[in-house]
C-alpha cells in the first residue's frame, strides 16, 4: 500500500508518497479538475490519498476518488 500525501494551495498541490517505508516527492499538481484527474490517473486502487482539511479538499477528492482506483480520506 502507498500512502499519497497532498498540501493544498491555491493553484498546486504539493504531493508526496511513502511507499515501502521511502519518502518520495512527487511535485506539483495543478489545481484544475483536468490536472487533477490526469493525476488521479497515475494512483491504483491500492493507494490512499491523504488531503489536508482546506475549503477546496473536498473539491480535490470529488475529482480523485471517481477514478475507482484510492481511497480519499482526511
């Protein structure tokens, strides 16, 4: 299981992963619903994605979670 972490801001998301106990920075994400989407792309369904509580997370999540492959929890 992969752990995905996203710090939200207003125009990115700052994501990062721990998988098998390695702490991996993935980038930037741009905070449009078709960045998001073409992320969300790249998860499996074994992943869990943690997003910090801000008025746009649950934005975030409604574009991560369709996907069908994560969990989307805070």
């Amino acid at each position: 299981m992969r752990v995905v972490g996203l710090d939200i801001h207003r125009v990115f998301a700052e994501a990062v992963m721990l998988d098998d106990g390695k702490t991996r920075r993935l980038g930037r994400v741009g905070m449009t619903r078709d960045r998001l989407a073409a992320f969300a792309r790249t998860l499996t369904h074994d992943d869990h994605v943690v997003v910090e509580a801000t008025g746009n997370a649950s934005a975030v999540a409604e574009v991560i979670r369709p996907s069908g492959r994560t969990s989307v929890g805070w």
